[in-house]
C-alpha cells in the first residue's frame, strides 16, 4: 500500500539531497531565509533543514526552521533532532 508512495518520496529527498547547490535556496554564499540558523555556522544541519524543509513542503513565509510540529511519529524523532541542532 506505501511501496510507491514511499519510493517516490525517497527518490525526491534524494534529488534534493544531491541538488547543485547553485540550485538551492540558501548557501553558505547566501545565507538562509529564517533566523537563528546561519549555513557558515552550521553547513551539515543547514542542508538537512534545507532538505528537510522542502521534503516536508515548508512555505518560505513559515520562519520556523523545520516549520510546524510533524504528527507522525517518525518525522516528528526527525524534527526534534533538527530542532536540537539548530538550537
């Protein structure tokens, strides 16, 4: 029931994991687009946010760095992790 859903989404992760970075909405050139978490400091979580963010389908306007609370039990472990390490 979850194969091709599950495929699909590991497939887009994957893309935006090995996206060229001038593709990207934030670099370390750039900067990132929500406070408190700058990819000069922080560029292996900088990318996993970034992923993250767009993984999940975060708006741009939403200023949380991993946007709202996941209620799914594994993306919510996931989050909380970010969370920590943007902290």
């Amino acid at each position: 029931m979850w194969g091709g859903y599950l495929t699909a989404r590991a497939a887009t992760v994957g893309e935006l994991a090995d996206a060229d970075p001038g593709q990207r909405r934030c670099s370390p050139a750039t900067g990132v687009g929500w406070p408190g978490l700058e990819a000069s400091h922080h560029p292996r979580w900088s990318e996993h946010v970034e992923v993250w963010r767009a993984a999940m389908g975060v708006g741009p306007d939403d200023r949380r760095p991993t946007g709202p609370v996941q209620r799914h039990k594994a993306a919510r472990i996931w989050q909380r992790r970010l969370d920590q390490a943007v902290a």
